[in-house]
C-alpha cells in the first residue's frame, strides 16, 4: 500500500488535477475538493490546512462566491489593491 500524500501534495495534486479546461485554479466546493480532502484526511479541517498552506506561502487563496479558490503560487492572479487606489484617488 502506498503512503498518504502530505497535505501540500495532496492540495497541489488537487488544483493540477481539478481544474476546468481553461481555468488556473479550483473552487473548493464546486470542483469536491473540501469533500475529497475530509475523505482522504478523516477527522481533519480542509479550510484550516489550506489557511496555513497559503500563510506559509505554499499555495494561494482567493475569496469567491461560496468558498475560494485555490491555485499554485505561479499560476495565482494578482491581487488587486483597492486600498491604495482608494487613497490615491482621493488625494492622500
């Protein structure tokens, strides 16, 4: 029997395997990767490990409507910063 993936191979696997044609990333719900992961990992959080993949810099997350999306560090889009826009607009 093989051994289990750790939960960056299992994550990356994921988004390199469930993505649509034409599409970078994955939605966690949509594309059955939270349920994939709790039947892989039993007893484990999906959006917990994935939180702590993306603080550590190993994969990014996106917010979307209902869940977020999921990429590889090179394929991720940028993030777009409202704030500062919002400030140079206004003169600050």
């Amino acid at each position: 029997m093989s051994e289990k993936l750790s939960h960056e191979e299992f994550v990356k696997k994921a988004i390199i395997s469930l993505r649509k044609d034409g599409y970078k990333g994955i939605h966690t719900v949509f594309s059955g990767f939270n349920d994939a992961f709790k039947k892989y990992f039993v007893g484990e959080n999906p959006v917990e490990v994935t939180n702590r993949l993306a603080q550590e810099g190993k994969i990014a997350m996106r917010p979307v409507k209902g869940g977020v999306m999921l990429y590889l560090l090179e394929d991720a889009p940028a993030v777009k910063k409202t704030g500062d826009e919002a400030l140079k607009k206004m003169g600050l």
